[in-house]
C-alpha cells in the first residue's frame, strides 16, 4: 500500500523509532547499544496503531465519462441550434522539433538567448542574468541545467540529476514534466517582454503539467495521481489537491519541449493541473535548492534566499524535465539525455532589497534625493514627477540579495560565465579582484568568469547626476515589447451573475498574433459559452475573424471544471475584449473552505503564442493573473439555526394540537380560580407547609388540622 | 388544599364558583386513549425512525475469532522440517535404529512447539545428494570416520557427521552416543532460529534491528562528500562484483531494485572531527540529506557511504542503522572512487543487509535463507494476528467507531489466509498467504472511512436535539404523569 508521506515527515518520524534502537553491530565493531535520549516506553498496540494518527494523502480523480464536445464556430453562429461534433482526443504526433536546443546566434537581451548558447554536452550548468528594470526593478535569471543519459537513468545511477525526483519520474511513467511556482504579476507594460518569452512562468500559485506514458485514460489517471501524491511530498506544497476538478488535459495550448520518438509520443497523455490558491513560500524553495548539485553553498544559487525571494515583486520558480537528443551527425546518433532545468526569475524591488532588516520600515526620502523626471514643464523644486527609470539605480549584490556569491559551483562547465548583467555597456560596474569581464559586442551585456574560490561582489554605482546626458537609454536596456499584452477580470453584478473579461492587445504595428488561449475555471463557475463574445477595439465584429477555434469541455458538478480553449489571431495594433458570462452556484456546506469569505481563486489563463515566431523559443506564452471570485457564502452557524426555527414551529403546532385534543374546556366561572391573590395565598400556604415539617415538628399541623 | 377557606379579606372574590358538570366517562376514555397513541406513535414509529437513522454501521466482527487469533488458539503453527538421514555405510537395522532414537531424544529435548524436526532415512544416492528437494530441511551425511564431528556444507544444507565405527547402535540396542550426538547437533543448529521466533512471540521484544518483510526493497546507494569532491564513483562495477552475489542468491525471498546517487556539500548531522557513539545516531542529516523514504509500497535501505574528515573514535568506520540502513565513512580524496576503495564499504552493507533482512548470524547460507523464510513467515503470522486483536480491541473500546462492510470483509480474508498459512507453513505458499493476510489485516485496521464519525462532540448533539425534544417532549411527559395520577386516583377511589 503505498503510503506517500513528505519526506521530512516521514524521515522526522521515523528517526525517533531507529535512533531509539540504534545499535552498532559492524563486523568490525564491538557489539554495543546505544540509547536514545528520548528514548520512550512501548506505546501500547491500540495507542500506536491509532487509525488517526496514519496520515493519508489521498485523492480520488473521478473518472471522465462525458464525452469531449467542440463547437464548430461556423455552425454555432449559423445554424439555430447547436450542433455538437465530437472531437476526437488524438493529439497529433509531434515532430521532434529541438529548436530549444538551437544555438541562438542572435544577441538579444533576452536572458534566454543568452544561455542557450551551451551545448548538452556538459552534465551541468548554471548561469545568473541580472537585468535593471524600470521603477528601481531588478529582474534576476537564475538558471540551473544538468544531465542524465537515459541508459543511466534507467538504471537508476544517478550522478547530478536528482534522485528523487528521478525515481518519482520513473515510478510515475512520466516522459516529460513541467512545475511550476509563482507569486505576483509581471507588469508587461514597464518591464517589456517576460524572460524566456515566457516559457519558465506559470499562474500563481502552482502548476503542472506532465506527459504521462500510459495506455488508456484511466491508466494515465492513476499515474497522475501518484505523481501529485509524490512530488506533494518532494515539494512540500499541497499538490495532492490537484484532483480531477482541477486537472484537465489540454488540446491546443502544450506541446512537448524534449524529442520524444515518434512510437512513444503516441501513447502519452498530457495532464495539466493549477493549484491558484497555492501560496508559494520558503518551504517550497528549500526542496528546490536540495535538487542543485551545489546545494546553494556555492555557485550561483548560494545567493538564494527565501526573505528576498518571496518578497520580490515577481517570482517563478519552474522545474523543466525533458529528454533531448542531440542533433543526428555523420557518426550517428548519440545518446539520449535527460535534462532537468531549474529555473527562478524574479523581479526584485530595489529600494526594498536595500532597506537594513532592522530598520524596515520604509521612510520619505530627504527632497534632494528624490528621483525626479527633469522633462516635464512643471518639474521645479516644490513639484516632483516620479522618473520613469531609475535614475541612477544603485546597489549592490550583497545588498539585494543578503547574502554575498560564493564562488563557482566546481561542477558547472567552465566556459559558461555565471553571471551576466545586462546594461549599456557604457555604464560603470564595480567587481571585486580575480573575475574576468566580458563584453558582449552588442553593447548591451556582460558576462564574468569568476574566480573559483573567492567570494564574488558586484557593485553597480549611482550615474553621476550633473552629466546632461543621461537618459533612460544610457542608463538601462530598454526591454523588448512583448508580442501580446493580456489582462483579465471579473465582471457582472449580485452573487449570481459574473462575467469575465479578458483584454487582449497586440502592440505590433505591422504583423498579427495568433494564439491559444485557455481558460481552466472550477466547475462552480458555470459558464454560458452562448455568451462568449469577441469585440476588436470597441466594436462588435464578426466574430470568425478572431476566434478560430473553440474546443470546450463543460464541467461536470464536483467531477470536473470547465475546459475552454481558443485559438485566437488579433490583427495589428487592435485590442480583443472577450468577454462571457458565468452563473456562481451555491456550495455545500462542507464544501467552503474556512476561510470562504475571503473567496476563491481561479486559475490564471494561459497563452500559448503561436506566430510569430520570428526565431524564438516556440512555446512562448505568458499567464493572466489569477482572480478571485467572491461565491454567495451562508452564514455557517446556518444549520443551528435551521434546526432552531423549524424545532420551534413544529413544537407551536404540536403543543396547540395536543392541548386540544388533551384537555377539557369548561366555563370561565367553572374552572380552578386563576388570580394573583389565590397564587398568593397558595405560595403562603405551601410555605407554611414546609415550615411546619421542618421547624417545630409535625405538632402544630396537626392541631390545625 | 383547594378546601382551604379563603381569608377574611377575600370575601369580595367571586361568590359562587360553580363546580364544572362531571365529566363523561367517554370524554375520559377519549383523553386516555389520544396520550396513549401519542405515545404509542413516539415510541413505535418515532424511537425507531431516530434509531434507524442515526445508528452507525457496524459491521460485525467475529471478535471471539479474532481474539483467538491473536491469542494463538485459532491455529498452532508448526513448522515441520524434514531431516533427511543418509546412512549409506551402515546396515538398513542400524539407520533405522538410529533414526529412531535420535528421534527419540530429539522428542525429549524439544521444548519449543513451533518447531517439529521429523527425521527420515533415505536411500543411498550414488551421486551427489540432490540438494533442491524441497521438503527437505536438512540433510545429513553419515560418513566413518574419527573423532566423532559434524561439519556444515558451506553451500549445500548438508550436514557431515563423523562417527567412530563403534557408536551406532545395534538394530536391538536402546541408547548410543551417536544419537544423541546428533540430536544435540540438530538442535543446537536450529537454536538461533529458535531464539528469532521466541522474541517475536513474546511480544515486548519485536526485532529491533530488522526491516519489516516486503516482497520489493529499494536499495539506495548514496556518496555523500563534505566538499565538492569526490563526484564520481565507479558504484555499478562495485555493486555487481561485491553485492550481486549475495542479491542473486535472495532472490527466492525478497526483490531488489538498486538506485545510486551523489550528492555533494553534505554536512552531517555531527560535526565534530572525533565521533563518539553517542553521535552515531545523529549523524545522519535528515532535514538536509536527500533520503527520501519509500515509494511504490516497497521500504528504502539506505547505505551511505560518506566521504569527509570525520573518525570514528574506535577503529572502526561504519555503523548500522536498525530498519534504516547503513554508514560508512570512507577516507578517499581520489576522484572517482574506484573500485577496489568500495569493496570494504560494499562488503560492510552486504553483512549489514543480510541482518537488516533479519538473517541469522549463525549457519551455512542455505539454513540462514530457510531460517530467513521461515522467520518471516513466522513474523508476518504475528504481525497479522496482533493486529486482528488490536481491530477487535478497538472495535470493543470505541462503541461509536463505524465499521464498514469492507472492514468485515478484510478480517474473514485475513482469517482465511491466516488458515492457508499456518496449515502450509514452512514452505513457499506459506509465506505468500501469510504475507497477504498481513497486507489484508493492515488494510482493514487503517480504513478510513471508520474515524468520519469520531469526533462529533455531543454539544452538537444537544444543540440539534434540545430545540425539538424540550417543546414536544414536555407536553407529552405532563400529560402522561397526568393521566397516571388521574388512572392511580381511580383505583383507590
């Protein structure tokens, strides 16, 4: 029975009961026990085999039974009623496409570019991009890369890739796997485009998604919810609540990133699943820094530090597990490898990076100090416009970060430079002794080999104020303008109506976007699609010219959310507002979380962009926010006071009822005298009563009577 | 009290009460007859209603059964172990003779009722003896031959026994010291074995040191170094030459799935330069070491080798972990570790892993593995029954505990596997049916739709009843005592 426990529980619990026994018994050592300081009595059979001290973490995805629908586009706006053509769920196979693997020859700014120039040849590699953003933003790019050959992997020898995410994988037939943690939003519109196009990111909370090897769906069921239960535990994050309302198996948004065989790929099932509600913490970032060769004690990652990272302003920690075989060459084909790439961006901001963790509390600064844009009219000693960048951004790694680099990971090829900045080149930047710089040729990035043993310290110093020419260009890389601008939120009105908009704008000039859009809404939102609705900047058009194709899969109550797919083109430099409508059903009772006021969230969307592709990385894409959707919540004492009401009716009707039938009526004058003086006069006598037993004895009583 | 006068200062009240006309006999009945269907409604439709839906189901359990079980009166195991004699120099009246009398002391010097050691003397094999037979537990070679000793096969479950020409016993005799020299042999070879099912039975002392039986173990091999090197270690060639052998010859009992990894800037739990035994067992970093625990149902033994600057304060370099694994401290700063560094470390883990695997210490390996089987067997035997009467015990101490149906069905299953097992035991179905009635008996303890119900405070029972019961039930109580009063007034008068 397989009982998946997260490992640091299970290892703390356990260690009590072996420490309690641990005995030194080497054939070479003298026989001798050791006692445990905590060692404790026995526990009885009954106490220590509590049902209720076993913790399960088990969940039951629901088998699918309904079939899959997809809505002919045409045949919905033409004909009157609609006509459901089932689809039929072959992917279709993939050709193994290892553009990933490319060499970019091209030097963009992108931290993608800029480390895909390696080769699969070395088992591992890391490489820090830091990039100076607008508004006192940092975006760092850390990124992790290491290798197992398949042969090895199979056999279970594991060298640089982890263990246990390895055996996980095997156990759980999974061929390609991607997770993902993120917290907060990537502001498209002063940052520019996101790093690697998007493709490391996911939706708040946590994600993932994984191609299973299995036979049927119901075999590709059982993988997933093992792989859920495991990497819950590998991850400390509640994974495992990944159930069937929250996984789907989307259509048109993934394709595989590895090069899986053609023979293989056929019977592989993407599964996808968003936990939104997720918060992503240092509990998450620990098991993640255990899977690096170097642990975060030297390298790259031993500036990694939970205060820092979750406190950015936008972070995405992603784990890619893929297979990649190299290019065929005249001596053949060379052996598979398995690749497992780490990576965490964040947007760092960096006043608050810099504030003394004793002194946190942030303060006005003096009125000289203030950044100001000199440009505008009104720009004068007593007014202030905040300027667009920034200025003159200062800091340090140490400072940013808490923590200084230690060195270099001696594992990591030598040829890559681990750290690379990437501002003009006409800008200043202070290391400590023993690095070598780099210049890139294009002006915009450098690169430094540091020295192995030495602690590493990069300073990047304030630009001198007086010099007239600083402007933003000289000052920061002006980041590219990303192929789509998405945003997304709720509308509608009262706690039944909700609606969801979703503005979609392609900032080019010349070429259209074509992407896939997809939606994973939880089934208490029930979606009308009849609502679905497309307007191109402001104006109803006809709606084929934007939606290409829907595929949709209703939700099932308690069984399954709703699946909605689109793949959209939106023509040059037109916003889309895709608006539909939803119904908010009425929960359970037991089905509200505790804190059920606050709301619940709903996953972010995911945009898959498929054209243009201009020689990037294919699967760019980006995820809205997440929302949070305010359900008609009862009152919880509810069920007391049901009770309460209904007793009280029952017992009006019942006691009236009964009195009738039970007692006799007689005239006013004929029954027993009801008047404050005879109760009176009845309490006076009954105390009597009482007096006369216990004061002077029965003597007098019995006088009287 | 009515009769009471009224005082003088009541005069004015109303003058002359008229007494209400006698009642109809009828009207009385009418009234008697209306308590009595309410009541008869309450306690005929209502009581039952309540009870009905209310009640938690419990499905019941042959407590008895399974006490008896757990008690060892339902079955006494005895492991039969057949022990071959092979007397090819002696006449056939003197073998049997001689197997006779060992048989003899043996019976005498028995005292441990698990175990019922049957001798048999069989024909003369001109070839080798054919040592697969397999009931047969043992057997022994009689071979002429001074002093009188007995010497194990170290592969084949053959015991040699010297005997001096003058020892067996004539066809008439009734003693000989051959017999009992044998018999003692015999007993004293099984005393280990003896000993391991002794200590399970007496329950307070369960085997430390040993794993719980699975049919699968995952070995996992781990390098772990305090820098950043050693990182490579030559782990599969040291593995096939060193522990292989020793995995091949388990097979019959247990599978093995072997998994290695390296892992670098390890700190231990300890960091002084000297361990002491007392750091032994903190040495092991849980929080920071990637030692995942099992996956797939099947346990995880861990041997680690550790690589760093740390001594042991004795001579030696490794320890056992009990039901965990093992630790070896290797001083090795060559990259990567080769071969011939591991064979120390592996052959430590393969010793360590046969008493992990609860292998007794003594004999040649053909008795240890049959020991080993029949140990396990033995240990799944007590596992499922205690645990049957720790179901029974539970279900008696908690009354409001449900019981589903498929509880019951996990404990008839378990009981009959139990059956199948103790009438088999010794052999390989034995094992297996004991092993699914401990799978069975575990399934059924840790249900878990049996706690929904356990923790309902009876405050919630008082705020959905109290509401209901108080008004309706009040009126219906008066109007019965009532009645009684009225029905009791009658009969005196």
């Amino acid at each position: 029975m397989p009982f998946l426990v997260p490992p640091e529980l299970h290892c703390l619990a356990r260690r009590g009961e072996e420490l309690a026994q641990l005995s030194s018994t080497s054939p070479d050592l003298e026989q001798s026990k050791l006692s445990h300081p905590n060692e404790t009595p026995p526990l009885s059979e009954f106490t220590s085999k509590n049902p209720a001290n076993r913790k399960r973490g088990r969940a039951s995805i629901n088998g699918r039974t309904t079939a899959t629908m997809r809505f002919s586009i045409s045949r919905l706006l033409t004909a009157a009623s609609i006509i459901f053509t089932p689809l039929l769920l072959q992917s279709s196979p993939v050709s193994a496409s290892s553009s990933s693997q490319e060499p970019a020859l091209s030097q963009s700014s992108q931290p993608a570019s800029a480390s895909t120039v390696i080769s699969s040849d070395s088992e591992y590699h890391e490489q820090l991009v830091l990039r100076p953003l607008p508004q006192s933003a940092l975006l760092a790019s850390f990124n992790f890369r290491s290798n197992i050959s398949v042969s090895a992997f199979e056999a279970q020898n594991f060298r640089f890739f982890p263990r246990s995410l390895g055996q996980i994988l095997q156990y759980a037939g999974t061929r390609e796997l991607h997770l993902r943690f993120a917290l907060g939003r990537w502001d498209a519109e002063s940052w520019g485009s996101r790093p690697w196009d998007g493709a490391r990111e996911g939706g708040t909370g946590v994600e993932l998604w994984a191609w299973l090897d299995a036979e049927t769906d119901e075999e590709a069921d059982q993988k997933w919810l093992i792989l859920t239960n495991a990497l819950s535990g590998l991850f400390c994050a509640s994974l495992n609540f990944i159930d069937g309302t929250r996984t789907t198996r989307p259509v048109m948004s993934f394709q595989p990133e590895g090069d899986h065989p053609n023979s293989t790929i056929a019977n592989t099932h993407l599964l996808h699943g968003t936990l939104p509600h997720e918060v992503v913490c240092t509990e998450n970032l620990t098991p993640f820094l255990k899977l690096l060769p170097c642990k975060g004690k030297t390298g790259i990652s031993s500036l990694l530090n939970g205060h820092k990272l979750f406190d950015a302003t936008w972070q995405s920690m992603a784990i890619d597990v893929r297979p990649v075989c190299p290019r065929e060459t005249e001596e053949g084909r060379g052996e598979c490898v398995l690749e497992i790439e780490q990576t965490i961006d964040m947007v760092l901001d960096v006043d608050r990076s810099k504030r003394p963790r004793g002194n946190p509390i942030p303060r006005p600064p003096p009125a000289q100090d203030l950044k100001c844009d000199p440009s505008k009219e009104y720009d004068s000693d007593n007014a202030c416009f905040p300027a667009d960048y920034a200025l003159g951004q200062d800091w340090s790694l140490t400072q940013i970060f808490g923590k200084t680099l230690k060195g270099t990971c001696p594992l990591t090829d030598p040829n890559i430079p681990p750290v690379c900045i990437q501002v003009p080149n006409s800008r200043h930047i202070f290391t400590s002794l023993g690095n070598k710089e780099v210049k890139d040729p294009s002006g915009n990035s450098r690169c430094y080999y540091l020295d192995p043993e030495g602690s590493f310290e990069m300073v990047l110093p304030p630009m001198s104020k007086d010099g007239a020419q600083h402007t933003a260009e000289s000052e920061l890389v002006k980041g590219e303008t990303p192929l789509l601008y998405a945003e997304r939120s709720f509308m509608g009105h009262g706690q039944e109506r909700g609606g969801v908009q979703a503005i979609l704008r392609n900032p080019s000039w010349d070429t259209e976007v074509e992407f896939v859009y997809m939606e994973s809404l939880p089934w208490f939102m029930r979606v009308y699609l009849h609502t679905l609705e497309a307007r191109i900047n402001g104006q109803k058009t006809s709606y084929d010219s934007v939606v290409k194709e829907i595929y949709y899969r209703p939700a099932v109550d308690r069984a399954r959310g709703t699946q909605l797919e689109l793949r959209m083109v939106i023509p040059p430099a037109s916003t889309v507002f895709l608006t539909y409508d939803f119904e908010k059903s009425i929960l359970r009772y037991t089905e509200y979380p505790p804190d059920a006021n606050r709301g619940f969230d709903v996953a972010a969307s995911i945009i898959t962009i498929r054209s243009p592709s201009n020689g990037k990385r294919v699967p760019a894409g980006m995820r809205t926010t997440s929302l949070l959707l305010n359900l008609p919540t009862p009152d919880f004492s509810m069920p007391y006071n049901v009770i309460i009401f209904t007793s009280t009716a029952i017992a009006l009707a019942f006691g009236g009822m009964f009195n009738i039938l039970v007692r006799r009526f007689v005239a006013a004058d004929e029954g027993p005298e009801v008047s404050v003086k005879r109760m009176r006069n009845k309490a006076v006598a009954l105390g009597r009563k009482v007096a006369a037993k216990f004061g002077r004895g029965g003597k007098e009583e019995g006088k009287k009577e | 009290m009515s009769s009471d006068a009224p005082p003088s200062t009541a005069v004015s009240a109303a003058p002359s009460r008229k007494e209400p006309p006698p009642e109809e006999p009828h009207d009385v009945r009418r009234r008697s007859y209306v308590i009595l269907s309410f009541w008869l409604i309450v306690l005929l439709l209502g009581l039952p209603i309540w009870w009905h839906t209310t009640a938690i189901y419990r499905a019941s359990l042959p407590l008895d059964e399974m006490g008896e079980w757990a008690d060892w009166k339902a079955c006494r195991p005895v492991f039969p172990l057949r022990i071959a004699v092979q007397a090819s120099t002696m006449q056939d009246g003197e073998g049997q003779n001689l197997v006779k009398l060992t048989q003899h002391a043996l019976d005498d010097l028995n005292d441990f009722s698990w175990h019922h050691l049957r001798l048999d003397l069989i024909p003369p094999v001109p070839v080798e003896p054919h040592a697969a037979e397999a009931d047969v537990a043992l057997t022994i070679r009689l071979i002429p031959g001074e002093p009188m000793e007995a010497t194990l096969h170290p592969h084949l479950p053959i015991l040699d026994i010297k005997y001096p020409p003058n020892s067996p016993p004539t066809p008439s005799s009734s003693s000989s010291p051959l017999a009992t020299f044998i018999a003692r042999e015999l007993r004293s070879k099984f005393a280990e074995e003896r000993a391991i099912i002794s200590a399970l039975l007496s329950k307070e002392l369960r085997p430390a040191r040993s794993m719980q039986y699975s049919p699968t173990y995952h070995l996992t091999f781990s390098l772990f170094t305090s820098g950043s090197t050693p990182n490579t270690w030559e782990i599969e060639n040291a593995i096939s030459e060193y522990m292989r052998p020793v995995l091949d010859i388990l097979r019959p009992i247990h599978n093995f799935t072997i998994d290695t990894q390296v892992q670098l800037y390890a700190t231990p739990g300890v960091q002084s330069q000297s361990l002491e035994k007392e750091d032994l067992a903190s040495f092991i970093n849980a929080a920071e070491w990637p030692l995942s625990p099992s996956i797939a149902g099947a346990p995880t033994i861990n041997f680690v080798v550790y690589i760093g600057n740390q001594t042991i304060g004795t001579s030696s370099k490794s320890w056992m972990i009990p039901q965990w694994g093992s630790v070896y401290l290797l001083d090795s700063q060559e990259n990567p570790v080769g071969v011939d560094e591991l064979k120390q470390p592996l052959l430590t883990f393969t010793s360590h892993l046969l008493s992990l695997l609860g292998t007794p210490e003594s004999g040649s390996l053909p008795l240890k593995l049959s020991t080993l089987s029949r140990v396990r067997s033995a240990d799944l035997l007590l596992r499922a029954s205690s645990t049957l009467g720790s179901l029974a015990r539970l279900s008696l101490a908690l009354p409001s505990i449900s019981i589903p149906s498929s509880v019951a069905d996990g404990v008839s299953k378990t009981m009959k596997e139990l059956e199948l097992a103790c009438q088999n035991l010794g052999n390989v179905q034995g094992l297996e049916h004991a092993r699914i009635a401990e799978q069975e008996a575990e399934k059924a303890f840790f249900e878990k739709s049996m706690v929904g119900q356990l923790y309902f405070p009876d405050e919630h029972k008082i705020a959905v009843y109290l509401p209901l019961l108080g008004p309706v039930g009040v009126p219906l109580i008066i109007g019965l005592i009532n009645e009684l009063k009225l029905w009791r007034k009658a009969r005196k008068g």
